[in-house]
C-alpha cells in the first residue's frame, strides 16, 4: 500500500518539479496504460503524457490597454483512486461513489479493483457539491487532481468564430472556429512519462522513471476588436428581431489588410453549454460555411470588369426599357419599372438589372468569368477559420447565356459572405485582394510574438478603376437606394441588395428574400468595410429600408470609435 502511494507521490513531486502546476494549470491524464516493447530483451515501456495546458484566446481592446480574455482554462477538480490502498470493502465504496457521482457501479468496481494499479481516474469535472460529498466520505484512498477545463467568459460572443474544445475519443481537441483551425498550436506538446512494468504489470525501479515535460499551447490575440464586436451583435440581433428574420451577419473588415475586426452571426449559443445545441447547424458560421446568391450588391464586380475592359466609362449610356430579352428568357428591373436614357453610375444608383446585363453582354461572357475568378469568387479565401467553402459558379460553366447574364446581378451564382466582402473590398483597396485573417499574433510559451502579415492574393483591376468605381458606389449612397446608409460629413461608398433565395426543391421561394449592404469608408482612404446580411426579413420588402440604416448606425460608431474626422474637418 505504501508503495503505491509513494508512487503517486513521485509522479506529483516530478509534475511540480517540471513546472507543468504551477503559473498554469494542467492535469495528469494515463492513456490506456498501452504497452510498447522496449529497446531491452521481454520490457516493456509504458508512456503516460503529461497534457500541456492549452493557448489561451484573446480579443483586441482599443481601449483596455490590455487584451479581452474569450477563451480560457479554468481548474476543476478530478478524483483518482489508488486501488492497492483500499482497505474497506470495495462493493461498500463503488455503490457510494456511484450514488454520489451518478456513474454505474460496475463502471466504478472495475476501476478499483484492479490490483497493482497505483491510480485510476474516477471521474472529470466533478462540482463542488459531489466534491464535498466525496470528502465526506473519509477514505484516503481517493484524492482530487486540479485538473483545466475550457472556459469561455463571453459565453455567446462571436461563439461561431471562437468554436469550442470538444473531445476526440477522450482527448480534449478543437472543434470549428479559431479553436478548431489552430488546435495544433494552441493545444501544444504532450509531455511523456516513460516508465518500465513486469510481466505482471507491476512498476519497476520507479525512482529511475523518465519525464519528458509537455510543451505548452500557444496563446492567440484575435483581429476582432471587442468593442467592435459587443457592437456588432448588439445591433444584429436588434435588427433581426425588429424583421423577424431567420438569420443574420455583419462582417467588419479592413480592405487595405484584409484584418476582420467584427464578425456577428444570429442566431448564436453559449460555447460553455455548446453540448446542449440540438442544432447543430447553428455551430456554423455563416460569413465561410455557408452559400449565398449576394443578389444587387454583386453589380460592382461586372461594373469593375466593364471599366478595366475600357468597355464602358461611368458615364456611359444606354436605353432602359425596363426589360432585357436573353433567348427566349425575359430580364426584369425590380418592380418591372423602366428608367430610359441612363448612365453607369446610375444604373448601381438605381439598381437596373438590365444595366448589369448590358455591361456584361458588352464585354463577353468569358471575360466575365475570368473577372469573376480574378475576384477568388470561386475559391476559399484562405481565412484562417475552419471549415471555409469556396464560391460556386457551376452553373456559369454551363455554357447557357441566360446563366451569365443573371449573375451580372448576382442571382445563379453562390459565394460566402467573406468572399463578397474581400471582392468587394478589392476595390476599395485599389484593387488588391487580400486574404482575410483572424488571427492578429501568436504568443509562444517561450514570449515570442508572431504577428501575423497581411498577404496580397492578387492585383484584379488597377487603382484608377477602383477610384472610378468608388465614385461610382459614392453616388450610389448620396443619391440612389443606399441613400439610407450615408452618414453625414462623411463620403461612404455604398450599394445595397435584395435577392431571391433559392429553393432546394427547384426556383425560388417567394415569400423569403435576402437583404444586404455592403459598404466602405471613408471612400478616398478606406479604414473599414462592412457587410450586413438579413435572411428572409418580415414586413419589409428591400434593403434599402431593412438593413441600409444599421449600415449608417455601424459607420457613425466606427467613424467615432477609431476617431476618424469628418471631411468637413479636414
């Protein structure tokens, strides 16, 4: 019995030794007690890890001075048994644990009754109450592990951007989200407790035992900023339950780096309860993991590819009738209204449909597809976030006309949110597409600080079509339907969108719709660009009235939230 005890004992001391208890927290785990044969003739070697503690991560806080904590490790205790110690009957002890614990009592017998066994994990994360429980029942064969476990303070903050710590099998592993994509570096290096057994499975020359100490995760520093963000999903979820909307986004990016410094989806779970969620759709985040046809808001992509064609100049003209016939299919405006002699600019300020046509129909399909990939509509982003899809334009491969022509106001074609976003903000940025990241900086164990670079995917138009475009979308939020999403003293260059959600079963339903606004200020020096997204709004029937005021709120908050000064300041 004493044996056993001191073997425990030194399995602690050497913990402590190691450093692996003391400024953060970590539990002592044996993994299936498996048996490897040894260098030596008929030994074995058995390998118990010693779990490092996982990164911890952390948001931005422009105003703190000090980093917002999202994601934590927080001690709780486990209870162990150390079977060769138990002096009172084992049938007595198992039933109490099970009433107390609410494990089978067969589970808890097998456990502790295996004799030569100097530990055995009971059960993980106990409460205070069974804790106590456990204690009073006096018997000192059975002690408590500090043990960590994940810890989300924030509770349903940017939970599908963050993710959860699940488990694979019973190891702890990183599940959607940061968590998931950067399980690696936040989960760090197991450590390795490298002993010899007898044939008997008994311990050998204990004191001569090896340990390999574990290597700790790295910490993680977000782009997100966490004013930006408690405001993000404030203002979403007002603005999903003023439309009874199914879902909703917003997504705050800046163009010129490609950093995301808000990204709100609805509805949202509490990642500390995450194995409650029924759904479990609702882990997804809908800005990579999920499909859209953008609708409007797609128009500057064959505006941007009809200017850098020198097909068209922003006040270039054609004839609206109203409709455009496509083979035998007709194209409509929305409301089947008809506008006549129109520019460009006029026709994103008024949102023709048939002036996307036109454009697209003056420079080829072909060129159009190719500024469609120019643009990474049909590939990942590279996001640094699990589980990210790629655009899909099969249905431009076809080879049909009438497929082309409605994607030049984004209907048949389906892209994820951020890569709307990062199109879009192509040209905001003088035409470079950059890769979106979420990660600011790395924090090693060792205090080494890697930050993150941003990373130019491509040139796609050149800056004097971007500047022209940007006018353009500038006219479109003083002047046209976006008019809504302006804010005074400053130039936002602006558009918004209302298309038609797909049915799975074949067309498009007609009571849902899906509402959008995509826009970035100031227009001449963009720090930031912002898309909003609502899924089948009630009671409302463009976004021009929808989503284009939450625009306007967002951008006041960011003008004055990074003290950005008016052009009437300047």
């Amino acid at each position: 019995q004493n044996y056993a005890w001191r073997s425990y004992a030194i399995l602690a001391s050497v913990i402590v030794m190691t450093g692996l208890a003391g400024t953060k927290l970590f539990g002592l785990q044996i993994i299936n007690h498996q048996s490897y044969q040894a260098w030596a003739q008929d030994q074995h070697q058995l390998y118990e890890k010693l779990m490092p503690s996982r990164g911890e991560i952390f948001m931005q806080d422009k105003y703190g001075g000090r980093n917002f904590p999202v994601a934590l490790n927080r001690q709780e205790n486990t209870l162990y048994a150390i079977p060769r110690q138990l002096q009172e009957s084992s049938n007595d002890l198992s039933a109490s644990l099970a009433d107390i614990l609410k494990i089978p009592v067969q589970d808890i017998q097998t456990k502790i009754t295996k004799q030569g066994d100097p530990f055995e994990i009971i059960k993980n994360r106990l409460t205070k109450q069974e804790v106590d429980q456990v204690k009073g029942l006096n018997c000192s064969a059975l002690g408590f592990l500090p043990t960590t476990v994940r810890y989300y303070p924030a509770k349903n903050l940017a939970s599908q951007v963050i993710g959860f710590v699940g488990y694979d099998g019973d190891q702890p592993k990183g599940q959607y989200g940061i968590e998931g994509y950067y399980n690696n570096d936040l989960q760090g290096e197991p450590g390795v407790f490298e002993g010899e057994k007898d044939t008997a499975g008994q311990w050998i020359n204990l004191t001569a035992q090896k340990i390999v100490p574990a290597r700790d995760g790295a910490d993680l520093v977000l782009t997100l900023d966490q004013g930006v963000q408690f405001m993000l999903e404030e203002k979403l979820q007002l603005l999903v339950e003023k439309w009874q909307a199914q879902e909703g986004l917003m997504i705050v990016m800046e163009p010129k780096t490609g950093a995301i410094r808000g990204l709100a989806n609805w509805p949202t779970f509490d990642l500390n309860q995450y194995s409650q969620v029924e759904d479990f759709d609702i882990f997804l985040n809908a800005a990579t993991q999920k499909l859209y046809e953008p609708g409007s808001i797609f128009k500057p992509i064959v505006m941007a590819a009809g200017l850098a064609e020198g097909k068209i100049r922003p006040d270039s003209t054609y004839t609206d009738k109203g409709f455009v016939e496509v083979g035998n299919r007709t194209i409509h405006n929305a409301q089947n209204k008809s506008y006549g002699l129109r520019t460009m600019t006029q026709v994103l300020e008024l949102s023709l449909n048939t002036g996307a046509v036109y454009v697209q129909q003056k420079i080829g399909e072909k060129i159009f597809l190719d500024y469609i990939k120019k643009f990474g509509l049909d590939q990942k982003t590279g996001v640094d976030l699990s589980g990210e899809r790629a655009g899909d334009i099969a249905n431009l491969l076809t080879g049909r006309p009438i497929n082309l022509a409605t994607a030049s106001f984004g209907q048949g074609i389906a892209v994820t949110p951020l890569g709307l976003i990062s199109a879009i903000g192509a040209i905001a940025n003088q035409g470079k597409l950059m890769r979106p990241y979420l990660v600011e900086e790395k924090i090693t164990v060792s205090g080494e600080h890697l930050k993150t670079e941003p990373i130019v995917r491509a040139q796609v138009i050149s800056p004097e079509v971007g500047h022209d475009l940007t006018e353009m979308l500038v006219s479109s939020v003083e002047k046209g339907f976006a008019k809504q999403g302006g804010v005074a003293g400053y130039q936002i260059a602006g558009k918004t969108g209302t298309a038609q959600i797909s049915d799975p079963e074949g067309g498009y339903y007609e009571e849902r719709a899906l509402h959008s606004f995509i826009g970035y200020a100031p227009a001449d020096d963009p720090r930031f660009i912002v898309l909003i997204i609502l899924d089948s709004p009630q009671g409302v029937s463009f976004a021009s009235t929808a989503v284009a005021p939450a625009f306007s709120e967002i951008a006041k908050y960011l003008f004055e939230y990074y003290n950005i000064p008016s052009q009437n300041q300047e």
